[in-house]
C-alpha cells in the first residue's frame, strides 16, 4: 500500500509498506542535480553529495560510519542529472536510529574547509577514474554532444577547473537554493510504521522553506556533432546517440521496447549480427534514457581498432534493416514480456521500490501503479513502434564518440552509411 503525506513543511512523503519484508530503506530526494548548475558551479551537486558524509556537528566522518554499522544498516548517496539521493536501508526494528542519522547527515553537515579540500582531491581521483573506464567516458562524451546547449550537458561529476572554484560559501548558497521544501521528497519503502515515521520526520526534520530554485530550459536545438579522443586503449570505443523522448512522452514506453529488440537483449538485433554472427565486438547494446525535458537514444560497441569501419557499416546495416523490414509481432510480444519481467523483479527489492517512488514523485509528482505500467507496456501496437523506428533508424542525425589509439573520420563514415 502506498500513503503520501505531506509534512507540516511542505515536504511530501511518499510510504510504501510491505509487510512481508523485514527491512525499511528511507530515501531523502532533493531536486538538486547537474541540471541545475552553471558552467562555473558545474559539479557542486554531486560535491555537496559527498561532503554530507565528511562530519556533522555531532558526529565526525568516522562516527557517521560506526554509528551505520552499529545498526546493521547501508548508507549511501547518488547524485544524478535531475535529483540527488540520500538513503539507508535498516532492519524494521532499527528504523528510528537510521532516521537520525540521516537527518543529522541532511541538516547538521559541517562543511569544514578542510574536509572540503580533501573531497575535491577524492573527485578528482573519480574524474580520472571515469577518464581511464573508456566505456564510461564515451558514454558521457556523447551525452555532453547530444545534449549541447540544454543544461543536461552538465557532467554530473563537473570538471576540475568547476570544482576549483568551488568554496564553502558557494555551497552554502547553493543549498540555500535548491535543498528547499517544495524541492524535497522523504520516500520509504518496507515494513514500517507509516505514522510513527511521520511524526519523527515532523518533529525532527527541519529545512529551508520553499525558495527560487534555478528551473532549468530545454536550450538549443539538437544538431549532430562528432568527435575522437585519441588515447593509449586495447579497443576502440564508439557510442553513437541521437535524441530520444522525455519520461512523460506518449513514446516513452514504445522506446523502451524498440530499444529492447534493437540492442537491449541477448537476443537483440544489434547482438545476434554484430556479436553472434561477425564476432566483431564483445560488448555491443543499445539504451534508450528519458530525462523530464529531453531523452537520448545511445549505441556503443567496443571493437578492435582494425575493425571500427566494419563496425560501424554492420550497425548502419542493421538500422537500415529496421527501417526497411520493420519489427514483427513477435518480436515486440517477446520485448513487452522481458520488460514486465525486468520491472516485476525490480520490485522485489525494497531499495528500487523507494527509488522509483521518489524519483516519480520529485520529478513528475505522480506514481504509477504496477497494473497502470503492466497495461502501458501491454498496449503498445505496431503503429506506435513504427513511429519510434522512424525516429531511431535516421543515422544522419546521429552524433558520435569514439575513444581510440587512433585517430577516425567517424563523420564521414556514419553520414556516409546513412546515405
């Protein structure tokens, strides 16, 4: 059963008790990621993420740990293009320890000058770290040009020339602004008391009244851009992407099963021709993303260098075969199965139940039921997919990355395939 509340503040709660578990996972969501940032703060989200873990004025770093320990419970944060995330997951008898901790965390972070310095050296270690992971830095790559001129270019983790200029005031300003009332959703999922929860998060829960939040714009309109970053790696890595749909769009779930057929599965399209049939890459797949304003449709495959240009022909082919022969009834039968499988098992974990009714509620102030997404998913037909299959296999608007010993025309072999 799902109970939303909203607390004397203005904070809204979102419950979901499940009396068969024995554990609560209590999820703080705050509307505050890279969206929400300029060029110059780019990152500060996801700074302010990790310094809410550096001390409180109760408890240092360490005790924050021990104290989480002390209770068998998991402590964790994430901070992503839209939103930023604190949770704990406890077992159901530890629920009001956990609770305190995590507002201690939330309300009472010192934000020590020195502790600041030091977390910006761990970042820059994550930056390198990402930068050194070819597959994730492509992927990122290719979001910043899809998503050029939108605030959802921002990368998440910033870049060491936004972090240096970050100091304490700044970050303080910053929460002043968007770690707000109307900007925050406590969401808890387990077996729990619904209104004792409640009446800790009244009493003890405290945060600044409803502000003016930086809203962030759509921006320019999406033009394909390319590009190589030539680097010592064993492969070559290409993604290629081009706008997708919003999480709101009609399309949203034909997409997501386009993607499914497509490149999402072992039994995908992309994975029979380029990996089963010409052995050509280890890693191949699709992924389709939807933000509140904007998607992106991505395909990434991690081949040797000698074979980029087969690479990209034998995936222009496939696009081409999609567009001309279109997808059949069974296929799409076989996608809508595998996709009401992959959320029915997804709800079987009590963390992914906080998670979707937090993300829904901040982002879109709404939640579907599982019945509501079973029938959606049921009732995409033939004319809905054909509509997401026009708006994938146009490979003259798709942008590219590619991470290589090599340096690659990869324009005009993409441009020239979808000829």
């Amino acid at each position: 059963m799902i109970i939303n509340k909203t607390l004397n503040n203005g904070i809204r709660m979102v419950m979901e008790q499940l009396p068969f578990v024995q554990s609560v996972s209590i999820g703080i969501w705050v509307r505050a990621g890279s969206v929400d940032e300029t060029r110059d703060n780019s990152g500060i989200s996801h700074l302010i993420e990790h310094m809410l873990f550096k001390g409180t004025e109760k408890r240092s770093a360490r005790k924050i740990a021990e104290d989480v320990d002390r209770i068998g419970g998991h402590m964790n944060a994430f901070t992503g293009k839209e939103a930023t995330c604190y949770y704990i997951k406890t077992l159901q008898n530890n629920v009001d320890q956990a609770c305190e901790i995590l507002m201690d965390m939330f309300m009472n972070s010192k934000f020590d000058p020195e502790e600041l310095l030091k977390e910006k050296d761990v970042i820059y270690e994550e930056i390198k770290m990402i930068e050194d992971n070819p597959e994730d830095h492509v992927g990122d790559l290719l979001l910043e040009m899809v998503f050029r001129g939108t605030p959802l270019e921002q990368p998440i983790i910033g870049t060491r020339k936004s972090l240096e200029g970050i100091g304490r005031d700044g970050i303080l300003k910053y929460i002043a602004q968007q770690y707000t009332s109307d900007n925050i959703v406590i969401s808890v999922a387990g077996n729990f008391d619904a209104d004792h929860i409640c009446d800790l998060f009244n009493e003890q829960f405290h945060v600044g009244q409803a502000g003016n939040a930086k809203k962030s714009d759509q921006g320019a309109p999406y033009v394909p851009f390319y590009q190589v970053r030539v680097k010592e790696v064993e492969q070559s890595h290409i993604c290629m992407g081009l706008k997708g749909v919003p999480q709101e769009d009609k399309l949203y779930f034909p997409m997501i099963l386009m993607n499914s057929i497509v490149g999402g599965s072992m039994s995908s399209r992309l994975f029979q021709n380029i990996r089963e049939q010409k052995g050509l890459a280890y890693s191949v797949y699709s992924s389709s993303s939807s933000y509140v304003t904007d998607g992106i449709y991505t395909i990434y495959a991690g081949v040797s260098h000698t074979k980029v240009e087969e690479a990209i022909e034998a995936i222009a082919e496939e696009m081409k075969l999609v567009e001309t022969r279109g997808i059949d009834s069974e296929e799409l039968t076989i996608a809508k199965e595998q996709l009401k499988s992959a959320y029915v098992f997804g709800q079987e974990n009590v963390n992914n139940r906080m998670y979707a009714n937090g993300k829904n509620t901040l982002l879109l102030s709404r939640l579907l039921t599982t019945q509501e997404i079973m029938d959606k998913i049921d009732a995409v037909n033939m004319d809905e997919l054909q509509i997401a299959t026009r708006m994938i296999t146009q490979m003259d608007q798709y942008s590219a990355a590619m991470i290589s010993s090599r340096d690659y025309d990869i324009q005009s072999k993409i441009v020239g395939f979808a000829r």
